[in-house]
C-alpha cells in the first residue's frame, strides 16, 4: 500500500506513522541554507534529538496530520 492510498482509505494518524517508520532507510541528500541546518540542529539538541531524528519527527508528523 502507498501513502496517497492510505489517505484515501481514512487510515488514521497511528496507522499512516507506523506505515512511514516501518521501512528500510535510504540516504537522502538535500540542500538548505547553512542558517536553516544551524538553526535545525539547535532545535534538535535543545530537544535531546539528533539532527535526522529531528527531520524525521518533522516530516512524521507533517504526513500523518489529518487536514
């Protein structure tokens, strides 16, 4: 099953997180301004995160919010 036929179903936010997290890891390579990174990794340590962790939790959350 893909993400979009996970919305489309009504699966809810518990269901669509444990389907993001539940995969093999691939490397990603982006690029941001400098600031934005800093600024990230701040964020991420003053959270107790890594900076990944920090992104993941981001994009987690962005993905499984119900509209």
């Amino acid at each position: 099953m893909k993400y979009a036929e996970l919305i489309n179903s009504g699966a809810s936010p518990t269901e669509i997180q444990s389907y993001l997290v539940d995969s093999e890891l691939v490397p990603v390579t982006i690029r941001i301004p400098r600031n934005l990174r800093d600024s990230a990794k701040e964020a991420a340590s003053l959270s107790g995160l890594t900076f990944t962790s920090f992104i993941k939790r981001l994009m987690i959350e962005e993905l499984s919010r119900k509209d």
